[in-house]
C-alpha cells in the first residue's frame, strides 16, 4: 500500500484537478485521473498523474472497453512532481510515454492552466 502524501500534496492535487477538468472540457478533451489507467500501443497499462483524451476517441469506444483500462493514447499527460520523486525515473516513465504516442506534440496551449498559480 501506497502511504498518503500529505493533507497540502492533496489541496494542491485538488485545486490542480479543478483547473485542468475546466482546461479539458473548454478543450473537448476527456480528462483521466491517477485513479485510472490507459494501455498504450506496447500494451503496457500505465497511470498517469494526469491525461488528456480526446473526447472523440473516448466516444468511439464501447461500454465495456471504457470499463477497462481502455487502449487510447492519450494526447497530453501531466506528470506532478513531488519532493520525494527521484527525477530520473520521472524523465524515463515520460519518455517512454512519447515513444508510445502516435499523436504530435505541440506547443502547450495559451490558455493552458497557469499550474504553478492554480496549486499555490
């Protein structure tokens, strides 16, 4: 079992969570928490802290693959770094993200959420 990271880490996830769901739905993305997962192309089923479906994938899938761990690769995935993360694993899990994705990665939008002010 994983321990709780502190009552702060949780306010801070919180107020993050608000901003990026307003972020998504201004966007028409669907937006998946830590709590669930995607299966990407290799077939590895990850969590990500955060990530950014496009809503017309996700409505492509039946009932029953959205029950699962569905295989949609995302097209933004937010990865929070804490103070007890060793970075290194952090840069090599987001790597192998990249290499996973069939989707282009731009520019972060304008309107993206100012994290560093919606987590303060």
């Amino acid at each position: 079992m994983t321990p709780p990271t502190g009552t702060n880490t949780g306010v801070r996830n919180d107020k993050l969570a608000l901003a990026l769901a307003a972020f998504a739905q201004a966007h028409d993305l669907v937006g998946v928490d830590s709590s669930g997962g995607v299966r990407l192309p290799d077939g590895d089923a990850v969590s990500t802290d955060h990530a950014f479906l496009r809503a017309t994938d996700w409505s492509a899938l039946d009932p029953t693959e959205r029950e699962k761990i569905a295989s949609i690769v995302p097209v933004l995935v937010v990865e929070l770094v804490s103070k007890t993360d060793r970075l290194r694993a952090t840069v090599e899990k987001c790597e192998h993200w990249f290499e996973q994705t069939t989707r282009a990665w731009g520019e972060v939008p304008v309107d993206f959420p100012d994290l560093l002010s919606a987590v303060q």
